[in-house]
C-alpha cells in the first residue's frame, strides 16, 4: 500500500506541474490578450508560407505501396534495366444496355470500333505528336495495339473492304474463329474477350462474347519526359469520355494518368462541403459556448474567432510540413473536417472550465485556473492524439505515414491556439460582458434595465444530473449494461475475427460519378476483376551466360515450376523468347543451327549463341522479342537482362493475390543462377499491401496504445483506472474492426489511418470520466462517485462526441469514397467510444472503481 501511495504521490506532482504550466501560459495570455492573439496569428501566417514550398505527391504508386517492399525493389531493378514502364490505356468495350446480352461480333459494332480506332490515332498533342509518333514498337512502323482490330491490322479500310459483302456479321463471327492473328500472334480468347465461346451453327462455327479488352501501348517517357504522354491521354480521355459519339457500344477507359486524376478531382470537389463543415459548427459552437439567443452571454463573436483560430492553425501545421519536405497528397483535404470538430471540442471544455472559475477572481487567475484544470484535460487528450498519430506514422505505407505527420502537427498547432489565442479571446469576451456590450455588435451597449441573469447550470446538465445519471445507476439497469456491451463485443469481436477483408479497392480512390468507377464496375461485370482480364507477371534472369548449357536448362526449370503454379494460368503458356528461339535455332526452315546444339539435342550453346539469338530477333515474327531482352550497350554480345512472361488465372480478392505473389517469388528460391534470378509484376507492389496490413496495423495500434497509455497514467494516477482503460479500449477497438464487414469497409491503409486516430479520440470520451471519477472523495460509495462523475463530465463528453460527428458528418455527402469511408469509420468512432465513455464505462466504475485517496495538496484538482 505504500508503494500505492508513493506512485500516486509522484503521478500527482507530474499532473500538478503540466497543470501549473498550461495555466500560466493561459494567464500570461490574458494580461496581454491583442497581443497574444495577434501574435499567434503572425506566427501562423509564417508559418503557412510553407505552402509556397509544397511539394505535391500524385503517384499511387509512391503513396499506396511500400516503396521499400521486394517486388518495388525488383522493379526498380527492371526499370533500371529495361527503362520506364510502358503507359497502356485500356477500352473495356461491350454493347450499349439495351442490347446486354448479344454476340458482339457483328458489323455494326465493329464499324463503330474502327471509327474510335482511326479518331485514337488521329489525335494529336500540341507539339504534333500522335500515337505513332509515342507508341511502344511491335517493329518497323508498327505500333503495339492489343485489339480485335488486329484481324484486319488496325486497318479500317481493310475492314470495310473485307466485310463488304452482304452478310458482314456472319463473317465477322467467323473470322473470330482462328486462334492466331494473321500476324502469327495467338488470340488470347481467355484474356481479350468475356464470356468468348465457339457456337456451332448452319453456316459452321462461329464466335460469341459480349465484350473484350482494347489496350493501346504508350512509350513510358518521350523526349525524357512524360509531359507529352500526359497530354496524349488527357486528348484520348476527352475523346472517349466526351468527344466521340457512340450510338452502339458502351466503351469506358482507364489510363496510366487516370487514378491521379481522379484522386486529385474527388478531393476538390468536395471543397464546398468543407465550408458547409464550418458553417455548421459555427452556427453550433455560437449556440453552445454561451446562452443562446442571448446578446450578453451569448458567444457568437468568440465562435467565429475560435474557427479562425483552427483554420489557421492548420494552415500553419500543413507550411510546417511542407517547409520540412514532407510531400502534400489530396488525402490532407480530409483533415479541416477533423480539425473544426476537436478543435470545437476544446474550446467548449475550455469555455465551460472559465464560466466555472471563480467570479470574484481576477481574469487572468481565472484563466490561469481554467488552464490549470481543463486546460489540462485538453493537453492529455492532444497529447494522446499526436503521439498515437506519430506512433502510426511508422508504417510502411508513404499516404498513411505522411497523412499521420499533418494531423499530428495540426492537432498539436489547433491546441497552442486554444491556450495561447482563445484564451486571450476568452479573457476579451469576458470584458465585453463586464462592460454590458452585446455580442455581435460590441459598440451597442446594453441597458442595465435589460441585463439578463446567467443561469449555472444548463439543460444538459440538468437531464444528466437529474435524469440520466440516476437511470443508469439502477442495479437491474447495471446488469442489463455489462450483459449488452460485453455481448456485442463478443459479437464484433467474432466478426472481426471471421469477416475483415483486406482488399483495397481502386474504386475508392474515385468519386461515385467517376468514368475510372464505370471502368472498374464494367471490367468487373465482364471480367470478373478491375483488371479487365488476368494479370501478367515476368520471369526475370539477370547478366548470365545465356550460351551455357546449365544456364539455359535452368531457365527451363524455372519457366516449368513457374507455369505449375496455381495461381498462373498453365494453360496460355509462356511469351517466351528462349523457347521460340530454341525451336527457330533447330528448325532447318528457320536457323538451322542445329550443329552448334548440345550433345543432347536441347539447346544452342556456344559463341553461336548470341548471334543466331540477334539474327532471331530481327525477323519480322520474332520481333515482339526485342523488348524481353536487353543487350550491353557497350558489349552486343552480353545480355544484361531477359524476361519470359506468364498470365495469371482470375484473381478475384486479395486473399488470392497474395497467393499468387507468394508462391511466384518461392520460383526463384533455390535457383543456382546468380544474380538470383526473380518473378515480379506491377501488380505485386500492391498485391504486398494486402500482405501487410493486418501486422502493419497490429504493430501500429500495439505501439499507439502503449504510448497512450504511459500519459495517460500521470492523468488518471491509480493503477486501477489504466487497467480499466485497457479494457475499454479494446472493447472498443473490437468493436471497431467488427463494424467493418457492417458498413462493409475493408481493413486497408485507408481504415488503418482511422483506426490509429480512434485511439487518441475515444480517450478524450473515457479518461475524462476515469479521471474526474477519482478525483472524487474517496470516502464517497463508488456509486455515489459514478453520480457525481456522469453529472459533472457526462455533459462536456457529450458534447465531444456531437462536435466530432458534426465535424465529419459533411463527408457523408462527399463524392469521394475515401471521404465517405472517413465518415463512416468516424461515425462508428463516436457511436463506440461515446457509448463506453457515457454508458458502459460509468457503470464498470460505479461496480469496481479505484478508492485511494490523492495527494490534492500536491496536485490541482482537475475541473472540466
């Protein structure tokens, strides 16, 4: 017991010296309050020149993937290698609604094909360049189109002539028939075209689908950069999107560009419903700092300045950051919406501190007493916020990483200005009413005739010291309490355990009006996936003697083991160079080289190699080989790198397509060649994020909690109350994983920047009460201390809880599904963590609460 009492001894001391700290900051404040206020506006006008450094970041891929992961290392290294990735936009094309359902080989689909090819190749950027002029090489003048159209080699006029006669669909139905191109190229049917068939009919066989793929290869730079490739999709976008008219197909498109765009637009559209966000809270900060309707002790004045304040304050936060070099994304624009909701929430527990305060004091030591008592109530639960933000930063995803840097910074600038220039306000709206001036007109002075009376006590804290406090007090209440909310975290506490899903749907970076969503949406109703068919993925073999017999034999093995695997479609077979070329190099009507073989027949070896490999690669056939081999620029003969690609089968979810990396990067594990050789895709970057994040946000949450609650045990002094708030938080995380399958919301870098800010945001709703609970006389029964507690600090709670969902609750209207995901996780933020602060909480303590006296000499009583 005395190592109970020492503990609380020094805890008290702690709390009684950040006390004394804020309240001398709030007094020295108030004793000069113009200056203070002009003073943090300057500082934060500096500071917001900031912007002037920004540095904005677009790049999903630098933002949604961890930049550091394996396949981002390996295909850094293909870059290197092989040069800047190509940029294909894709055409996901069926026929309009009203014939869903139909063959859509036909001509009347396919002249109006051709028509969008020949305006595609038409277009031109303001410097004239067209798509032949930025296209990826399928050989001499020919550009790399993956298109049905390559039956009559992107032609039109070969097509009309072809389909001439009088029965056109017939024949187009026909011609889909062959499994190759007329240019040697197999029809990739499983790939190109959904729900392709072949239909045996009276006129013979014939092909069926309802829709396909189009996708037309961009350089990945040109002329060193990729501002021409910008404006080229940017033209093709306007064409498809707006320009061209459709009277029978039904064609969405997806570019390189697309989902930077469209991040970027879901953002500033929303602009407007961040000044709805602030009106609202200005219209209800106006009506709850002071008497409503009152022109003396209303506080309309000091709510419209207490906005200023946190605006600037993030303003100021964000040029911190950006003079720091930390990159800005569109995903920030979410934070004013956060920031007007706690930021509000601090000024109404400062107000209701100071309208506390003794009367007959002066207004500095008010002031210094309303800083010393809930001045810090809101520096715990800053801190709390900030430091479970940093702790979040550590992750491995760069949008959630620099997302926690500008909250944290903001949170902890909106809290300098509520101790530094809402006190001063606070301290003048006090003179103004000392001085009988009216609120929203300060020159108009009221009659003393018409003073009005300041009651103490308002509604709310009337329903809850007379009404709800002893409801909730009842022993049959109680029981009904404890079975309700340990029952529903069982219940979400299954769910989480069962149902989470840790896709992370490119939609969601889109607005629900976005022509990338109606891609998505077709793709996956044709396709079955985004991705408008299966995924590629690349054998790579580095700087190896391609001329050895072992070298070549391991190849072999590996393109083996890499089409066995299940997730790789076995079926489609390899784009693999060294097995044509081999077959070429044997074949006495192709190079007939087969003398310079090995001893058993199955490779070229030798210094034969590499010339017979470039005499190859310069037959017309062959030459869609050129790109999957890089040679020496100073040595020919040496081959720096070669790639041998494979298709994926459908993978439907994330659960699957980490599968699918997984057992593609264990290819190349025991592989005798060095440089290692290794299996990688674009897609894999993404495909690690799926892998990721569940540990990502256990690590992030474990150390975020941790820290939470090393301050939140100088704040709440008895042992007990931490173990308590150990146990409400994770009933409440429970619960907030287990509402995710509800809404449905997948567990993603999205919802984990939610679920980090949840930690700090629902202390605020359940330290205050803890604390207040055991600053209470302990000779009082526990039940009588839960009374006075929900009396005293459920009505300031209470508000927390209404000013943070009106903060967020504009974003249920926001075009943008990240925004919308916000206020959905944010709703569940509230609606949790208020109901175990205002609810559950009170009646765990009023059963099991802490009774161990403090050291009040030692420490100020906390009064919020």
């Amino acid at each position: 017991m005395l190592c109970l009492d020492n503990w609380v001894s020094f805890v008290s001391n702690v709390e009684a010296g950040i006390a004394h700290a804020v309240g001398s900051v709030m007094r020295k404040c108030s004793q000069n309050p113009r200056k203070a206020i002009a003073t943090y506006f300057l500082v934060c006008f500096i500071l917001a020149t900031g912007f002037l450094q920004i540095e904005e970041e677009t790049e999903g891929t630098e933002l949604w993937v961890d930049v550091n992961s394996i396949p981002r290392q390996q295909l850094d290294v293909v870059a290197s290698n092989f040069g800047i990735e190509n940029r294909p936009f894709s055409l996901v094309v069926s026929l309009q609604d009203d014939s869903s359902g139909e063959n859509i080989f036909v001509d009347q689909a396919f002249s109006e094909l051709f028509d969008l090819h020949d305006a595609i190749l038409s277009l031109q950027t303001s410097n004239g360049n067209g798509f032949e002029d930025l296209c990826v090489s399928a050989g001499p003048g020919v550009c790399l189109i993956d298109s049905p159209t390559a039956f009559w080699a992107g032609n039109s006029t070969l097509y009309e002539i072809d389909t001439a006669g009088p029965n056109p669909d017939d024949l187009i139905a026909s011609t889909f028939v062959s499994p190759t191109y007329p240019n040697g190229f197999d029809v990739e049917t499983d790939i190109t075209f959904s729900n392709f068939e072949l239909q045996n009919t009276v006129n013979g066989t014939r092909a069926f689908a309802i829709g396909f793929v189009a996708r037309y290869f961009l350089v990945g730079e040109f002329g060193g950069s990729a501002d021409e490739l910008l404006e080229f999709e940017s033209l093709v976008l306007d064409l498809v999107n707006d320009d061209f008219n459709f009277q029978t197909l039904d064609v969405h498109i997806q570019t390189i560009r697309s989902i930077d765009d469209e991040l970027a637009a879901s953002a500033n559209e929303d602009f407007f419903l961040m000044t709805i966000a602030f009106t609202i809270m200005i219209g209800f900060a106006a009506n709850t700092l002071g008497k409503p309707c009152s022109s003396l002790y209303g506080r309309t004045l000091v709510a419209n300045v207490d906005v200023a304040i946190i605006m600037t304050g993030g303003l100021a936060a964000f040029g911190f950051q950006m003079y720091l070099g930390v990159p800005f994304q569109q995903l920030n624009l979410v934070l004013p919406f956060l920031l007007i909701g706690v930021g509000i929430d601090s000024a109404y527990v400062l107000t209701a501190g100071f309208d506390r305060s003794d009367p007959s004091k002066s207004l500095p030591d008010r002031l210094y007493d309303t800083g010393a008592g809930s001045g810090m109530s809101i520096t715990v639960t800053t801190l709390t916020n900030a430091v479970a933000l940093l702790f979040g930063s550590t992750t491995k995803l760069q949008a959630v990483e620099w997302f926690c840097y500008y909250a944290a910074t903001s949170f902890i600038f909106v809290y300098f200005g509520h101790i530094t220039a809402f006190a001063a306000v606070l301290t003048l709206d006090a003179e103004r009413r000392n001085s009988l001036r009216a609120d929203c007109c300060v020159c108009r002075k009221i009659p003393e005739s018409k003073n009005e009376s300041l009651n103490k006590e308002s509604p709310l804290q009337k329903f809850f010291s007379d009404t709800y406090a002893p409801f909730l007090m009842r022993p049959l209440v109680k029981s009904v309490v404890i079975g309700v909310f340990v029952g529903a975290a069982s219940i979400f506490g299954y769910l989480a355990a069962t149902e989470i899903t840790t896709e992370f749907d490119l939609s969601l970076l889109t607005t629900d009006t976005s022509y990338l969503r109606f891609y998505y949406e077709k793709a996956e109703e044709l396709f079955g996936s985004a991705d408008a068919g299966r995924v590629p993925t690349s054998l790579f073999v580095g700087q190896v003697n391609y001329s050895e017999y072992e070298t070549q034999a391991e190849i072999r093995r590996l393109v083996d083991v890499l089409l066995s695997q299940p997730t790789v479609d076995e079926s489609l077979g390899a784009e693999d160079w060294h097995l044509d070329f081999t077959a070429w190099a044997n074949d006495t009507n192709g190079g007939n080289y087969s003398q310079f073989f090995s001893e058993d027949g199955k490779y070229l070896v030798g210094a034969t190699f590499i010339p017979a490999l470039q005499e190859f690669l310069a037959e017309f056939v062959f030459q869609r080989f050129q790109d999957d081999i890089v040679f020496s620029t100073t040595d020919p003969d040496v081959i720096i790198m070669s790639r041998i690609s494979v298709q994926h089968v459908l993978l439907p979810n994330a659960e699957i397509s980490v599968d699918a990396l997984l057992e593609t990067q264990s290819v190349t594990e025991d592989s005798t060649l060095e440089p290692s050789p290794f299996v990688v895709s674009f897609a894999y970057q993404f495909y690690d994020q799926f892998r990721i994040i569940v540990p990502e946000v256990v690590t992030s949450l474990s150390f975020a909690l941790v820290a939470v609650l090393v301050i939140c045990t100088v704040f709440l002094v008895h042992p007990l109350s931490v173990l308590i708030l150990i146990i409400v938080l994770a009933m409440i995380l429970t619960n907030l994983l287990g509402s995710l399958p509800i809404w449905p919301l997948d567990l993603n870098s999205v919802t984990s920047i939610n679920l980090v800010m949840a930690l700090g945001l629902v202390i605020d709703y359940s330290a205050h009460i803890l604390h207040h609970f055991g600053s209470l006389d302990h000779n009082l029964s526990r039940n009588e201390r839960a009374l006075k507690t929900l009396s005293e600090m459920g009505p300031p709670v209470f508000m927390g809880v209404c000013t943070t969902f009106l903060g967020v609750c504009p974003l249920a209207f926001s075009s943008s599904e990240i925004f919308i995901a916000f206020f959905k996780m944010f709703l569940s933020i509230v609606i949790v963590g208020g109901t175990h602060g205002l609810i559950f909480l009170p009646v765990l303590l009023s059963l099991v609460g802490p009774s161990v006296p403090r050291d009040v000499e030692g420490s100020k009583k906390l009064v919020v």
